[in-house]
C-alpha cells in the first residue's frame, strides 16, 4: 500500500507575546491511500492543529509532512496554496457555502479553480441532491448542506479529503448519513479520508484511529474490523 | 450601583468599538468642515470688506455738484436726518506728467488739517502730508494693473508747483484693480493724488463724500440695503434740484467686482450641502449598524438580564451623539479659517483686500451642526430598533448571513448563461446587500459628479475666455477717441475699422451698447461671429445682432423687434441673430439701419497690429497715450491678462472642490470595503482553505465593488454634468456669463481619479484580507 500522509517528528509551536506555546509536539504517523483516518480526542488535544498543517493552512515548527511523496513542510505560502487548491478536499463542521449561490454553484466555486475536477452535476448526484442543484443553502436542510460541502470536496478529485467534525451540527441520524456517504466514498473511489473528531463512536468505522492527547500521540490503532456507518449503535 | 456598573459598561465599550466610531467623527468632521468652510466663505468675504468700509467710514453715497458747493447746501444737508457725516472735497481729472510720461490723473483735494471723516485713506507706507510745508506734500493710491507704481519721494511738476510724493494710501472706493473713467473725457484714470486742499487759494467743491444712516444695520452688501440707498436718492433728488449727480456703490467699480465674484463663490458652494449632508448620513449609518450588529450578544445579554430597550438604545444614541459632536466640533475647527482663507486669499491678486474677518456666522453653523448630529443619532435609532425588536434568544445568535436568491438578470437566461461562473456570483451578492449597493452609488456617483462640476467649471471659464479674446475678437487694440477725432496718426500703418459705440436706453431702466461699424464686410475681419448655435455669421445690410446675455436676460429672440432710446429718439430694430458672446452687453447694427434716424459719429477704433514684440506694443501705447484726441486704448493683452487673474481665483474654488470630493471618494469606499471584508469575514476565509489565492479572493470581494462603482461613476458623470449645467447657468451677472461646456479631457481625468481612489482603496483592503486567518472559517456562525 502506498503511504499518503506522513508525519515525521512534527512540533508545532505558537509565539503568544514572549511565551512559546507548544501546540504539537513529536507527532508521527503515517496514512496509506485509501484508508478511512479518523483522529479522534478531546477539545484542546491538538487535533485541530493537525488538521490545519495537514489541511495547507498553517506551517509546521519542525518537522516533515509527506502527502503522496512531496515534503509540504518545505512550502512557502504560495505553494501551500496550490496545495488546498489541487490536493485537498476540506469538509467543514458548519458547512461553510456561500450563501449567494446555488448548491450546484457552490460546487462550481471550487472546480473552477482546479485542474482536474469532476463534474459538479454528477457529484452532487452522487451525493444524493439530484433534485437539489439550484436550490440555496438557505433552502436545504443541515444534511442537505452538508452534502453539498463534500460534493464540494470532492468534485475537486483531490488526494485527500479532510473533514473537520462533519457531523458536529448534524443530529444523529443525519449525521448517520453524511457518515455513510463518506465511508461509501472512501470503499467505493478508494478515497484518503481524514476525520477529525471528539466522539469516539466514530472511530468504529475508521480503518485507523490516532487518538491525541496534550499535543501529543497518544496511540494509533488498526481497525481490523470497521463497521459499516449504518451498524454503528450511535 | 446598577447605574454604576452600567456606566462603566458604556465606556468600557467604547475602546474596543473606537476604530468604528473614529470613522464616524471622521466622516462628520469632513462634512462639516467642508460644509462650514464653504457655506460661510461668502459671508466672510463680504463681512471683511464690509468691516472695511466702516473701519474706514466710507462713503454711501457721493454727490457732485454742476456748480460750486456753497457753506448752506453742505449744512442743508448735513440736517438731513438719513445722513451721517458729509465731507466736501475738491476733485478734478488731469493729465500730468509722471516718469516723463502723460497720465490720466485723478487729484482730490482734502483737509489733512483736520482729521477726513469720509472715505478715510488707509496709509500704505510713509506718512500723510503735511499742509504747511514748503512745497506740496502729496499721498499717491497703491499702484495695480491701471494704476501706475510712483515711488515715495518722487517729485513733479502740477500747475506749477511741485508736488512730492511722501506716501502711498488706498481709498476705500478703490480696493479693486478695476479701470476708474474720467466721467468727462471719458479717459482711463492712471493715478490718483491726494493732497491738501490748501493747495488751491479759494476753496470750492465739486464733491461731497456722504454716509448715510443705516437705521435697520442693513448688510451694506443687501438687496435691502441698495433699495433703501436708492430711496434715499429719490428723497435727495426731489429736494434739490438737477445740479446734482448722484454716485452709490453699486455704481462703484470696486463694489461691483467684488460683489459678483463673491456671487461666483457663493454659487458654486452651494452645490455642496445636499451631497455632504447624505453622504455623512449614509456613511453613519452603515457605521452605526455595524457596531449594533457586532455587539448583537451583548444587546441579548442585557435584554435577558432585564434591561429595557431604551436603557440599551440610550447607550448607542450616546455613542452616536459624542461622535457626532466631536466631529463636528473638529470640523467647525477644521473649516471656519481654512477653506475660507484658502478661496479668499485666492482672489488678492485682483484686490488690494483687508485680512479676511471670520464673522460669527453662529446661526448658520448652529442649524449646520444641529442638522448633522441630529441626522447621525436618528440614523442610530433606526439601526438599533430594528435589532431590539428582534426576540433576545435571537439576538444571542450571531445574524446569519443574508440568503441568496435569484436575482432578476437570471430570467434572462441568454445573458445570465454566457456569464463567468465568477459574475454571476458577483452580480447575486450586488443585489444581496442592498443598502451598500445605494451606499455605493450614491457616493462615487456624488463624488464623481463634483469633480466634473469642478473641471467643468474650470473648462466653462476658460473656453468662454478663450472663444472671446482669441476666437471671436480678433482685434489687437480698441481705441476709444474724440468723436469725430478719428485719424489717429500712430495707427497709420495698421489695419483698422471705425465704429460708433454709444450706450442706449432699454426699456426705461437698462442701457445697451450699441455698436455700428463703419464697413459691414470690413467688420468681418475684426469680429468673428457666431451664433448661439456656434455657426459663423456675417454683418449685412439688414443685421441686427444681440449679445447672448442681454438677449436671455430680456427674452429677446432672433425675429423679435426692439425698441432702442437714445437721447429721447425711439427707433425699433429686427433682430436678426443672437450672438455667441460671454462678456459684455452689445448690439451691433447694421449702419444704413442706424443712421436712418441718428447720425453716425464714429469714436471707436478696432485695431489689428500683429504685433508680439512687448517693446513694439509698449511703444505704441506710449504714443497713443500721447495723442490727445485718443480717450482710452485697451488691448487685448491686457484684458487677456486681468482675465486670467479672475480665472486663477476660481481655481481655488474648484482645488477645494476637488479635494473634498476625493476626500470623500475615498471615505466612502474606504468604508463600504471595510463593512464588506469584515461582514464576509468566512466567507473569504473558506475561499482561502478552497486553494484561493490571495488575488482571487480580493477579486471575489472587490469585483463587485468594482462593477457597482463603474456604473455608479457613469451615473455621476451624467449627474455631473448636469450640476455643472445648473451652476454655469445660474452664473449669468451684470455683462458676465460663462459657456456651458465640459471638455473631453475632464471626463477623462474624473474617470481616471474616480477608479484612482478605488484602487488606492483595493490596496489598503488587500492588506486587510491577507490579515484574516482562514482557521475563522472552522468557526461557527452559533
């Protein structure tokens, strides 16, 4: 199997006045393609900084970060940019569509700009809004945008998608779905994904779990046996 | 102790809402300034002279008598109780020789010996004279354009005796450099001498320099206060009889000028309250908004602690108060000296002016000021209320953004089609936010049409010179002579026409300068005609052609029939074509038409010299100034020059135009980008996680300011254009009206600076979108 993401030695400070706070510290893990990621721990734990290195928007301390071979940390700003545009699908907590567009439009704000994407119709038909695609955010349910968020996410054909708590706003049920779809994704496109979250459950379906804790690894565990989304007792 | 800690609340809140109320004072600092400044430039201008003229106690009114004035006429009057103080004096015009030359001067003879009661004379430099010294001590006027220079200690010789220059003054009826005419030769006077009335053995009077009182403290620049010296003329007139000659201050050259150009100044300021008003307004308002719906929880908060909406209401109306108050004390500050100083200053180089007075002008800054602070705080009214009406569960929400939707371009599907993915986002969130959408419109299509008004009243003045001194006249000297006196040795080598030009009576109360040549295909040469429709047109045998102003301000039209008045002889005329003409009141007739019923006495030459040479020109005006049957020459030069005195003295008018509105322009862009990068705060943040780069979001974000601006500087140009219409056309004064015309070049410079300023504004908000950490978009709206 091909390694995807790979963290080695990673620290991660923030300078807060003449105090050096230590967000991340000796982070190493690797993800191989294909694999359901979820990385799971309790608010403050350092997984939302993860997901902000992993995800191009913040440099590392130290470190290495290899997505598909290639060191990011070694970025500047403007490669990092090229980063998100072309490699990276993020799927927000709040969805975060623009709410002056159509769901099929909100599709298009992100392919626009890739080299590769797919089409934004039949990604949203994937993702089950068929009937949906000239409806605004305004006019869809919670699920229904977030569907739209990951056909966002993932019309770009990107190497991973990222997902920060996408079930966080949802109630359970649909937040079962959106799980689904993204585990569908995953098996069926053979998809990197990425989740991060505070709720354990989750890590049923992933095929590996990193649980963080104090800025630091905890454990990294295999899942031998990942449960389909909709098995789950939430 | 609630009250305490509520108090503090309100002040604590003030530091962290400051930037946005800054931008409050700011913008009603501006307006105010400008609006102050302006507003009361006239009034200043015209209360500095008028302090003038009373420091100096000058005269109402001069009266000159036919014959000598004798001890009982001045006492007679002196009884009368609508006059003040009565000061006899001795004046005659003279040709004397100064620096070797022959000049027109004007010699009054006064009682240094006691002190002058009217039309004091304001010493300039050296001393007034003594009456008893050896020889005749004399105090010349300040020297200006038709004034020559004569240095203190100069000496020549007057009637015999010698006359010593020992100080330069100025008269209070001459602080504009304006042409002062011999009433009886008709000749331009060169200096004017003032010495003691000693000089002559018997004391006769010719003159009487006379105040009036001023019962009801008229402004002496009043439409009362010119009716009520025109009723005491009338009262005068009926007592004594025609010996007299009556001479107000509307018939005063220096009054007159100064009079109408302070009239260019007061129309074209007033241009400017209506815009700054909404402007200030509408800039409030989006700022006021702002802070309540940034400080929505903290409105929920209190609500739910049981606070009363207007407890809450009072602490924003409070904000809204103070800011307004500071910015419009700092705009008083701002505006009441400068702009004022800046405009009058602007026009001492055609006056000899007193130090600008600032008067009180408090009620007019008081309405002003009351105006804007109660507009900024009813503004915040309307912003809160609409917020406290919301439930207080709501209001601890943040506001979600407002929802798409289509918008009307969409049903036209051909269009909306063919159009980017990226404007068909732009052109959704244009119509989204309505209220920056007006914002917008209405500040860069205001700030726009000002700075074409401006260029284009620059345009209007200049263009109505040029066309007269350079395209209509082409002409390089008019010489006024003796009637009938009109071979004029020095102009023998030049070309040359012969013109009559007598003033005739209009419809009992307006004169006319009727002009006859001598040759109607000759005059062709020396006038280039043109009709208002600006197609060339010649004299001919039936032509009877009226300037442009006279005819508007009489509604005479080509085809009417006039009559004409001169000396009690009634003749009507055909007009055949209206002229093209901006300065000056004429009425050029054909002569076979003219001397049916009068006879032709030519006194005017127009002459073609050609000559570019200064030396050639100064040489020829020496010898004209020579020739005893020549009155008065006047060339083109000079006019061109005093012309273009006046021009610059606009200029200063439009240079503060000008920069209020870009100051404006910038303010309001400034702004609306601000509440739109701060409002779209995610979204641009969610962009940027999207692998946006930094120039693609600040396109996504400023494409749209940008399309609104675009159509908003088309409206301001059109808009512009009309207010710059409406300007020219009402500055039409005695003899003087100017063109309405913008140049090409003007739009292009308003274009130019109008997408200067957005530009300028793209800059500073690119730094501000760089600044927003795109971990904001992780945030939620709850």
């Amino acid at each position: 199997m091909k390694p995807m993401v790979e963290f080695k030695d990673v620290m991660k400070t923030y300078q807060i006045g003449t105090q050096e706070i230590v967000a991340n510290n000796n982070i190493n893990f690797t993800i191989y393609e294909g694999e359901f990621c979820v990385i799971v721990g309790p608010s403050g734990a350092g997984k939302t900084t993860i997901l902000n290195i992993l995800g191009g928007m913040d440099k590392v301390t130290e470190g290495k970060i290899i997505i598909d071979g290639k060191d990011i940390s070694q970025y500047n700003l403007k490669d990092l940019t090229l980063y998100r545009r072309h490699d990276v699908g993020f799927v927000f907590q709040f969805y975060n569509l623009m709410p002056q567009l159509t769901a099929l439009e909100n599709v298009e704000i992100a392919t626009e700009i890739t080299k590769h994407p797919l089409d934004p119709k039949t990604v949203l038909e994937q993702v089950g809004l068929t009937e949906r695609i000239d409806n605004f955010p305004s006019q869809l349910s919670g699920g229904e945008q977030q569907r739209v968020s990951i056909a966002r996410a993932l019309a770009k054909n990107p190497k991973i998608l990222l997902c920060d708590e996408p079930t966080g706003a949802l109630d359970v049920e649909t937040g079962t779905t959106i799980l689904d779809l993204l585990y569908t994704t995953c098996k069926t496109h053979n998809k990197t994904i990425v989740l991060v979250t505070h709720n354990p459950i989750i890590t049923e379906i992933a095929d590996r779990v990193i649980t963080v804790k104090n800025g630091q690894i905890q454990s990294i565990d295999l899942n031998s046996n990942p449960l389909n989304p909709k098995e789950v007792q939430w | 102790m609630v009250v305490k800690s509520y108090l503090k609340y309100i002040f604590k809140d003030i530091k962290t809402l400051a930037s946005k109320l800054i931008a409050i004072i700011m913008i009603v600092m501006l307006g105010i300034g400008f609006l102050v400044g302006l507003l009361t430039t006239a009034p200043n201008m015209r209360f500095s002279v008028e302090r003038y003229y009373i420091d100096n106690n000058a005269a109402d009114l001069v009266i000159q008598s036919a014959t000598p004035l004798t001890e009982s006429d001045i006492d007679n009057l002196k009884q009368r109780s609508e006059i003040k103080d009565v000061m006899p004096y001795f004046m005659i015009d003279e040709v004397i020789k100064i620096h070797d030359v022959n000049r027109m001067a004007r010699i009054m003879l006064l009682n240094f010996n006691e002190n002058i009661v009217v039309n004091q004379l304001k010493l300039i430099k050296g001393r007034l004279p003594n009456p008893n010294s050896e020889h005749v001590e004399v105090v010349v006027e300040q020297s200006q354009v038709y004034l020559v220079d004569i240095e203190i200690g100069y000496q020549t010789t007057v009637m015999n005796q010698v006359f010593e220059v020992v100080g330069i003054v100025q008269h209070p009826w001459y602080f504009a450099y304006v042409q002062e005419v011999s009433p009886l030769t008709q000749r331009p006077i060169e200096t004017m001498i003032y010495t003691d009335e000693s000089f002559l053995a018997d004391k006769t009077y010719t003159h009487l320099a006379v105040t009036i009182n001023n019962p009801h403290n008229y402004n002496l620049f009043s439409q009362e206060y010119k009716d009520y010296m025109e009723n005491v003329v009338d009262n005068l007139e009926q007592t004594y009889n025609s010996n007299f000659y009556y001479t107000t201050r509307n018939q005063n050259q220096s009054y007159v000028k100064f009079q109408n150009d302070v009239k260019i100044v007061e129309i074209i300021a007033l241009i400017f309250p209506a815009f700054f008003f909404l402007i200030t307004i509408l800039v409030s308002m989006s700022s006021m908004t702002k802070i309540v719906s940034d400080q929505r929880i903290q409105i929920g908060t209190l609500r739910s602690l049981g606070y009363s909406k207007i407890k809450i209401m009072n602490k924003y109306i409070f904000y809204a108060l103070m800011a307004s108050l500071i910015g419009v004390l700092l705009g008083i500050g701002l505006g009441i000296y400068f702009i004022p100083a800046v405009i009058y200053n602007a026009y001492l180089n055609s006056y000899n002016l007193p130090e600008l007075t600032i008067a009180g002008n408090f009620l007019m800054i008081s309405i002003i000021s009351i105006v804007m602070i109660v507009a900024v705080v009813l503004v915040t009214m309307i912003s809160i209320g609409t917020t406290l009406n919301e439930k207080p569960a709501n209001l601890m929400r943040l506001k979600p953004p407002k929802k798409g939707k289509k918008i009307f371009l969409e049903r036209l599907t051909f269009i909306w089609k063919h159009l980017k993915f990226r404007y068909k986002s732009t052109f959704r969130n244009i119509f989204r936010n309505k209220r920056n959408l007006v914002l917008t419109l209405i500040g860069v299509a205001g700030s726009t049409a000002l700075l074409l008004a401006g260029f284009g009243i620059k345009n209007s003045v200049d263009y109505s010179g040029d066309y007269q001194y350079k395209e209509m006249q082409l002409y390089d000297i008019e010489v006024t002579v003796i009637p009938n006196q009109i071979n004029i040795v020095s102009l023998n080598d030049y070309e040359k026409i012969y013109l009559m030009d007598y003033t005739f009576k209009y419809k009992n109360d307006d004169y006319i300068n009727v002009v006859s040549p001598e040759n109607n295909l000759l005059i062709n040469d020396f006038l280039n005609f043109k009709n208002t429709k600006r197609h060339e047109i010649l004299m001919a045998n039936d032509s009877v052609l009226v300037t442009q102003q006279f005819a508007i301000k009489h509604h005479i039209k080509s085809g009417d029939t006039i009559e004409l008045d001169f000396q009690g002889i009634k003749t009507t005329f055909k007009v055949t074509e209206i002229l093209d003409y901006y300065f000056g009141n004429h009425i050029y007739i054909s002569k076979n038409l003219l001397e049916i019923s009068y006879p032709i006495n030519y006194n005017k030459i127009y002459v073609k010299t050609d000559l570019k040479d200064t030396l050639a020109i100064e040489n020829l005006r020496h010898e004209l100034n020579l020739d005893d049957n020549v009155l008065q020459t006047s060339f083109d030069s000079d006019i061109k020059a005093v012309f273009e005195k006046t021009s610059e003295s606009i200029n200063s008018i439009i240079i503060v135009l000008v920069v209020s509105a870009s100051l404006l322009a910038i303010i309001i862009n400034y702004n609306i980008t601000l509440i739109n990068i701060s409002t779209r705060q995610k979204e641009i943040a969610t962009l940027k996680v999207l692998g946006y780069s930094e120039r693609e979001v600040s396109g996504y974000v400023f494409r749209e300011t940008l399309i609104i601006s675009s159509v908003a500087i088309l409206l301001g140009l059109g808009l512009g254009k009309l207010l710059h219409w409406f300007i020219i056309s009402r500055i039409f004064l005695d003899g003087v009206m100017f063109v309405n015309i913008i140049d090409w070049l003007s739009y292009l410079i308003t274009i130019i600076l109008s997408y200067a300023f957005l530009g300028f504004v793209y800059f500073i908000s690119i730094t501000k979108m760089r600044k927003i950490d795109m971990v904001e978009a992780l945030k939620s709206y709850e």
